[in-house]
C-alpha cells in the first residue's frame, strides 16, 4: 500500500501543477474577455461621437472656422477606431490561443489520471 502512495505522489504533484496552469490560463481567458468587450464599447462610442460630430458638421455652414475641428476629431477618432480594432483582433487571437492551451491541457490532466487509475487498479 505504501508503494501507491509513492507512486501516486508525482502523478498528483503533476496533477496539482497543470491544475494551475488551466486555472491560470482560464482567469486569463475572463481577462481577455473582458479587454475585448471593453475595446468594443469604445469603438461604439467613438462611432457615436463620429455621428453627432457629423450631424452637427452638416448642420452649420461650412465657412465657419470649426469644420476644420470637426474634420480633424472625426480623423483622429477613425484612427482610433482602427487601432482598436487591430487590439480586438490580437486579443481574441491570444484568448483563442489560451482556450486552445487550457483544453490541451485539461485533455493531459484527463489523460495523466486516466493512466494513473488504470495503473493503480492493475
């Protein structure tokens, strides 16, 4: 009986390890997340801002000396939106990449107490 113990300890150390892994990497995931929806919410809000920008650059005559302003506030917050949207993307590619490694190894831990129970039971 003690030869399990023994035999079990590394399985169990290894188990403990790549349980913090996965946890690690699935608060990393919610973190991601979280980034991208809030990445979202600003570009929504910059396209408003866009939109009342536009309404109002429509609204007044062309000759007055703000249009210019108007121009550039929509050029700077399109850069902006396009910054973001590069952001999003990198970040739902790294969000993938973690899930991808969090089910690799939940599929190791699976495997590594799978061969662990049937060794122990043989």
């Amino acid at each position: 009986m003690g030869d399990f113990i023994l035999q079990t300890e590394p399985v169990d150390l290894h188990h403990h390890k790549q349980s913090t892994k996965v946890s690690y990497l699935q608060q990393e995931n919610r973190q991601l997340n979280e980034h991208i929806a809030d990445l979202e919410q600003m570009i929504r809000l910059n396209k408003d801002a866009l939109r009342v920008s536009v309404s109002t650059q429509y609204s007044k005559d062309q000759s007055i000396p703000g249009v210019k302003n108007y121009y550039l506030i929509l050029e700077k917050l399109q850069q902006e939106n396009m910054k973001l949207h590069g952001i999003i993307e990198k970040l739902r590619k790294d969000r993938d990449l973690a899930q991808s490694k969090v089910n690799s190894y939940v599929m190791m831990i699976n495997d590594k107490v799978l061969g662990a129970y049937f060794r122990a039971n043989l």
